[in-house]
C-alpha cells in the first residue's frame, strides 16, 4: 500500500489495521511516499516500482484523501490523472495498481459508524454515561469530520493518537462498507485476497 503519510503516521496505523483485520492471512508492505497528497503523488511512481519489483508484491494499492486539497482543488480525477502519469513516467505497469480515493478524507468513514465514536466516548468517560454519536455520511466536498469528532468528544480530536483507537472500536467493516462508498471500495478490494471473512 501506498499512503499519503510518513512511515506511523495516522494512515499508516489505521489502513494496515483495517487490511490485516479483513483479510490477517496476507502480507501487507506499507510504503509511505510523503506526508501530504502532493508528495505522494510525485513519489507514487518509483514507491510502486520498489514494491512490484524489489519486494515483490502481487499489486499496489494507492491510497489517498479528496481532502485536503493541499492548495489544489478538489477534483478526484485530477489526483487520479497525476498518479497514473507519475507510475507511467516510472514504466509500472498500470494493471498492477489499485486506485483508491478517500473521500472526502479518512474520519468521514469514521463517522459513518456511530458505534465506534460512541465506544471510544464512553471508554474514556467511564464510569460516566455518554451520547450515542448519530452517524453522518458526507459529501465529497466537506471536509468537516475532523471537527464532528472534536465537538462529539467535547475538545480537539488527535487523528494521530486516536485515529486508531476509535477505529479499533468498530466492530463490522463489511457493514462499515455499505455505509460509506469509498470506503466501500477499500473493503471489497482488500477481501478480494481473504473471501470468507
């Protein structure tokens, strides 16, 4: 996998967790290319290449946020049309390469499953009860999830040290999946390697 964050970062974390929990039998190679989706998409090219033919991977999966744009304009095809050139400039061959845009960014698929939020609230407020969180599901173009989360946990959410956290509270990511389109795309591609999960 190929992500728009360093080595640990908040993507990092959380797609290896998500892909080693649908599908815990194959193993996955996560190669940052940058910390933000520009870097990313200039280094995307020769990353891919290292992991088709030095580490041997079967395929390459690109996996980057609609939001934020980083300065550039929200536009999917674009990002895609820029990553295709960048592998093309490298000579990877395009069918070994899986496209996934996140949109409109990671937390929105988060918030898309109310119970996970809800879980995470209520294990750092215990004993004390807490408001079920109402899932939302939202445009490709809002890239306000950062701040639900923050208004439902009542201070600044930290997708670096809770990301992960909540994420393991979510208990169905096929369901999950249903809920959230692009998302969706994630899931179906990673149980594509492990079907009876």
């Amino acid at each position: 996998m190929i992500l728009e964050c360093d080595r640990g970062g908040t993507d990092h974390k959380v797609y290896e967790y998500v892909a080693k929990n649908i599908c815990p039998d194959v193993e996955f190679f996560v190669e940052p290319s940058g910390s933000n989706k520009p870097t990313m998409i200039d280094n995307c090219g020769k990353v891919a290449k290292i992991l088709l033919e030095s580490l041997k991977c079967d395929i390459v999966l690109i996996i980057w946020d609609l939001m934020p744009t980083w300065g550039g304009e929200v536009c999917r095809k674009k990002d895609k049309d820029q990553i295709l050139i960048n592998l093309v400039s490298q000579h990877v061959a395009t069918d070994k390469v899986k496209l996934i845009c996140i949109e409109p960014e990671l937390e929105s698929w988060i918030i898309a499953d109310g119970n996970a939020l809800t879980s995470y609230k209520a294990q750092l407020s215990h004993p004390h009860k807490v408001e079920k969180f109402k899932p939302k599901v939202l445009s490709e173009n809002d890239n306000s999830s950062k701040t639900i989360v923050s208004k439902y946990l009542g201070r600044r959410y930290n997708d670096v040290t809770e990301a992960l956290k909540i994420v393991q509270h979510i208990d169905d990511f096929s369901k999950l999946g249903k809920k959230h389109a692009s998302f969706g795309r994630f899931h179906d591609f990673v149980k594509i390697f492990y079907p009876d999960k």
